[in-house]
C-alpha cells in the first residue's frame, strides 16, 4: 500500500540544541515522510508514548548531552515492553565511535554522527523499515 | 486478541493503528468501524481553529487539563499541512502537549491533510468514530492554521472555537465572510498584548448584526501560556454544548454533519470506481488530449467519463 512513512524525530534528555533534529526533520519531510517533532526534553517514557500514539514506521532521536549509553537503549526497551519491536529506533547526535557497537547490540539500528548526508539517513529508513 | 477487542478494551496501540488504516484508505478499517460503530457513545466534538501560531495546540493542552480534572477521557486530533511536493509533512502540534503524554486517558494523534484544504482532513471525521468507540468523552480537532476560507470543521465539530490574537487586523476583518462566520466560542488568546480590547470590540461590534439571537457567540481573553482565562473559556464551551442538547440542536447538527460525511464517502467512492475504469481504458488522458485539440467539448468527454459508472 502506498502511504508516507511516519517518523517520531525526538530529543531525549537535557542538551537544548535541537538545529541538527530540525534539519533531519526537514530532510524527511521533503523525502515525503510524515514526521512528528516532538522537541526537546523528552523523557524515554513521552518518546515511547508518542510512538505508540502515532503509530510511528521510525523513532528517530539525537543527542548531544553525552547520555546516549543510558537514553537511547532505553527507548529500545521500553518499545519491547509495549510489544512495539517493529519500530526502527536510529540514534544520531555527538556519539563517540567506541559506543557505536554496544548501542547497535542494544538494538538501535543505526547511528549518524555529525557530517552524515541527509541521504544516508533516507536511504537508511527506506531500506530497513520493519514493517 | 485481535484489534477490534484491543480497542474496546482501551489499548493504545489497537486504537493508533486502526486510525493509520483509515487514513491509508485500508478496506479492512471500513470493515471494522462498520462493526464497531454501534459501540459509539457520541463523545462531545471540539473544534480548535485558528491562523497559524495563534496558540492552538497551547490552548488545546490547557483546556484538556481541566477536562482531565474532572475525570473525563480526551482524545486529541492535531492537523498539519502536508507538503504538495513531497507529500511529506511536520507535524509539530504535540510539541505543545508533551505533558499530555503519560496520561493513560489522554489520546493525542498528529495528522497530515494529505491533499485536503479544508482545514483537517479527509480521515479527520474516521478518526473521531474511532476514538469515540475508544472511550473518549471528549475529543478536540486542532485543524491547521487557517486563514479565510478553511470552515470543514464546522462540518464535523459541535462546539468550533475561533482563537485569534490582537492587532491580526481591523474591524473589516471582522465583519468578513468564511472562518469568522463559523465560530461557536471566540478565544482572543495571547490577550496580555495590546490590543485585545480592541479586538474584542471589534468582535462583539460584529456579533451585534447577527440576526440569530437565539445564542451569541462569546468573545473571551485567553493567555493560553500563561494558563489565564482557560476555566472560562471551558465553561463557556460547557454552555454552548447546553444550548445545543436543550434546543435540539445537537442533534440537528449531527445530522447534518453526517449528510455532509455520506456525500463526501460517496462521492470519493464514486470517483474511485470512475476513475479506475477510467486508468484502465487510458480513456482520461485519451479524452484531455480530444479537448485540447478541439475534437471534442469538455461537457461531452464527461458525460463519456461518468458514463463508465454504468458499464
């Protein structure tokens, strides 16, 4: 069927910068996807929520705080427990390369640092959605 | 269980799906609301309206919280445009209702017109059944910032309420057709500014040429950020939605609003039919190209079209 796909682009944890999830969110928009922002601050528990609630294809988060090891294999879990992993988690943000493949087995599926091509992230979702 | 069970029984997800089939057009999402449609309970309709940024999905979050605290269930159906381009869209409402999140016996759904310029959309009125068969006592639709002309909420919504904000123009503004005939409640929101008396007056200078009088609208100051004039402002709504239960006239708007839904199923529904035998024969595009070269006039090549209904 053909329908957008639906993309949570969300900020979890305390940092307040949020230029990089706007530009990714303004890349999917014009790549033809349905994206809810959700702003900054957001606990795990309000990102799994509004997924859930939206009924999101991708959660898409950023961090720049440094608390990525702790924020983003929560959202995974808390996923899981609601029976909602057929959702894409990806991660982006200042994440250094030594975390990468502890946060991949923690089941975020991708994670873009700073300099990724918006394309890359597109190509991703269109590539590796779970449903 | 399976999803019908899911959504009698107050799940979230059961609930969220259901509306994503019905705005993908999946047959399967008629096929349930047609079984589940008498498990309704009528939940009473709000509609938000207003030009952009003049603090809808604000006023939507402070208005919901009182709501909340008196008990009641509320669903929240937030619109965005879509992108004629991409078709892709921001939808950026729930920004303002985060708190909202976490509350089991709050519902907030974000929507994209997908082509509709009415102010909502078409899965808007699908939507509300489906909340409505969720639980939902109350349901609010914040259409897209509208400018003159957007009024598809008055279709769908009982009680519409207008948010404006000061200095947004005159007193000619005010007495223009479109969005301004259709409000319920007037919320002059961000009144902290200067202006809003002005405004105010200008409203109820306008409201004085009414010729019902059987229920004028109200005009009331808001500050939807700073949480003022928000108690108000919901009971003015309860007093609306008075008016209508104790005048009949609810029910006359509801059916109203549902003729206006059957004629648009149908007509989509009918076009779908057409249009698809239509593709099928290439007959659109070989009847464009007859009138384009003057082979043939624009009224026959329909008549030809919706001719194939019959075939």
């Amino acid at each position: 069927m053909d329908r957008p796909i639906r993309v949570l682009v969300a900020k979890p944890g305390l940092d307040g910068h949020d230029r990089g999830a706007k530009v990714v969110a303004r890349a999917l928009r014009d790549a033809g996807m349905e994206v809810i922002y959700t702003g900054l601050r957001q606990t795990p528990e309000q990102i799994v929520a509004a997924a859930i609630q939206e009924d999101v294809d991708v959660v898409a988060m950023s961090i720049l705080s440094g608390a990525h090891n702790h924020l983003f294999p929560k959202v995974v879990n808390l996923l899981r427990g609601e029976g909602a992993d057929d959702i894409l988690v990806i991660g982006g943000g200042v994440i250094p390369d030594d975390d990468i493949p502890g946060l991949k087995d923690a089941g975020i599926e991708a994670i873009f640092t700073p300099g990724t091509a918006t394309s890359d992230i597109i190509y991703f979702i269109n590539n590796n959605l779970k449903r | 269980m399976n999803i019908e069970e899911r959504l009698l029984a107050g799940d979230k997800r059961a609930c969220a799906r259901l509306i994503s089939m019905l705005e993908n057009n999946d047959r399967e999402a008629f096929e349930l609301v047609k079984k589940l449609y008498y498990k309704s309970k009528g939940a009473y309709v709000i509609g938000i309206t207003g030009s952009p940024g003049s603090g809808k999905s604000t006023l939507t979050d402070k208005l919901t919280k009182v709501l909340r605290k008196a008990n009641k269930k509320v669903g929240i159906i937030a619109i965005d445009p879509t992108s004629p381009f991409s078709g892709g869209a921001i939808l950026g409402d729930r920004i303002r209702m985060n708190d909202l999140s976490l509350d089991k016996d709050v519902f907030i759904r974000s929507m994209g017109t997908r082509g509709s310029l009415g102010g909502i959309s078409k899965a808007t009125r699908g939507a509300v059944r489906v909340l409505d068969i969720f639980g939902c006592d109350y349901i609010f639709i914040e259409t897209v910032g509208v400018g003159q002309s957007e009024i598809d909420i008055v279709k769908t919504a009982d009680t519409v309420v207008m948010v404006m904000v000061p200095n947004m123009g005159d007193d000619i503004q005010a007495i223009k057709a479109g969005t301004m005939e259709i409000a319920d409640v007037f919320a002059i929101n961000k009144s902290d500014l200067d202006g809003a008396d002005k405004t105010k007056l200008e409203l109820e200078m306008n409201l004085d040429l009414n010729e019902e009088k059987s229920y004028r609208p109200p005009v009331l100051k808001v500050a939807a950020g700073k949480n003022q004039g928000i108690e108000e402002l919901i009971m003015s709504i309860m007093k609306h939605k008075r008016y209508l239960e104790e005048s009949g006239e609810l029910k006359n708007r509801r059916i109203r609003n549902n003729k206006q839904e059957l004629i648009e199923l149908t007509q989509d529904e009918l076009i779908r039919i057409i249009m698809e035998k239509a593709v099928e024969k290439d007959l659109l595009d070989k009847l464009a190209k007859e009138v384009t070269e003057k082979n043939l006039d624009p009224y026959t090549a329909k008549d030809t079209i919706v001719n194939l209904i019959r075939s």
